[in-house]
C-alpha cells in the first residue's frame, strides 16, 4: 500500500476529489483492497505459514484464500457500495 500510495497517491486524490469522493472512503477502500490481495500464493507469508506448518498449498490455500482474499475483497465491495451510496 505504501509503494502504491508514495507513487500514486497523488493522482488517486486528484481523481477522489474531481469525482466527489471523500478521501476517508478511499483510505478504507485502500486499505481493505491492499489486506485482501497482499495473501495471494506467491505472497512469502504464505509461504512461510505453509513451511512452518509443513502443509501444502494444495492442502491448505483454500483455507488462507477464503480467511486472506475472499473476505476482504467482499468487504470491499460493500463498502465501495456503501460510500458510492452515501
């Protein structure tokens, strides 16, 4: 989030403001969309989680995915829904 932000920051708050969007919405929507892909299978926490507990993706990436990614990605949506609406 903070490579993101550093880089982009600017430009996304140009762009929240010209569309009337609050920036308390946007730092939740950043926050919340950076948590939920920050646990995909490439993601070294997850590989250390598996090495440490001897599973397996196959075995165990389900899990992570629906507690990691799938949550988090919904809440997201509900809440860009819910701010749009607001």
């Amino acid at each position: 989030m903070s490579i993101a932000l550093n880089t982009l920051g600017e430009q996304f708050a140009t762009m929240a403001r010209d569309q009337g969007i609050s920036m308390e919405l946007m730092h939740r929507v950043t926050a919340l969309s950076s948590g939920g892909f920050d646990a995909l299978p490439h993601n070294g926490a997850v590989i250390t989680l598996l090495a440490i507990t001897g599973m397996t993706h196959k075995k165990s990436y389900s899990d992570i995915f629906v507690v990691s990614v799938a949550i988090p990605v919904i809440a997201t949506i509900v809440v860009i829904l819910l701010g749009s609406l607001g």
